[in-house]
C-alpha cells in the first residue's frame, strides 16, 4: 500500500516535521508528496481508492473527481460533504477522526478487489447521476428562473 498525497503542500516546518515522522517510521518508500499536478484525474484512475482525511469540507469537489474515475472513497462522518456522496455504496464512512478505522478501511479495500470495484463503479454512477452539469445546469437554471419571477 502507498499514500500518495496530491496537492498544495504544507509550510516548510510542518513538511519538514512530517518527513522526520516518515523517515523514523520507515515509510520512505511508502509514502510520496507529489504537490499540486495539472491533471489529478490520472492519479485518481490509477488508485484502489481515496482516503478524504479533511475534518471538514463542506462540499469536496476532490471527492467528484476520484469517484468520476471509479474510485471508491473512505471519508470521516460529520466532516462535511463527502458522506451524502459515499452513503454506504460508494465507499465507506468511518467515525470522525478514526485513523484507525480508516486505515482499516483502506486495507479492507486493498483485501477486497470486487467490493472495491463495485463500490468505485456506483461512485461513477453517482457523480454521473447527480453533479453531471447534464443534470446539475437544469437545477440551477430552476432556481434561478424563480427568483427572476
């Protein structure tokens, strides 16, 4: 199993404190901070799954794009968004601030290829679903128009 964190990384001190805590666990060649890349939609793709660590994101459009890609998620519950997406069929929900629980998780989903598969494909079909702008864009032209009138 590999982490592989995507995206803006921390100020220097912090970075710096994570990699000491990285090299005295022995996980150099487990973990890699990529930072920010132009496309994350080819990490997403390549990905058993994706881990949300936020403790709070109200709408996590990262979420969106791994499961477009048929990437099951494990989030935390009451951390924002990310649970009305996940439900219990398109990845899973551990309990705020488990590490443990979703370590487990993510190693449950590595132990699991078909639950993991069948999770990532209804995470595809949710997006697809609900935030497509095919479906989102009438929404919001909806609601638009009545407040115009």
């Amino acid at each position: 199993m590999y982490f592989i964190w995507l995206g803006k990384l921390w100020d220097k001190p912090l970075y710096d404190s994570v990699l000491v805590d990285i090299q005295k666990l022995g996980l150099q060649s487990r973990v890699r901070f990529v930072g920010l890349v132009e496309n994350p939609l080819h990490y997403f793709a390549a990905a058993d799954a994706f881990a949300l660590t936020s403790r709070e994101d109200p709408f996590p459009l990262v979420c969106l794009e791994a499961a477009s890609t048929g990437c099951p998620i494990v989030c935390f519950d009451k951390a924002g968004g990310a649970n009305e997406l996940v439900e219990d069929d398109a990845g899973i929900v551990v309990p705020y601030l488990d590490v443990q629980r979703m370590a487990e998780s993510l190693h449950f989903l590595i132990r699991e290829p078909e639950i993991r598969k069948q999770l990532g494909r209804r995470a595809r079909e949710k997006v697809l679903e609900r935030f497509d702008i095919s479906v989102g864009a009438p929404k919001l032209l909806k609601i638009i128009e009545e407040f115009l009138v």
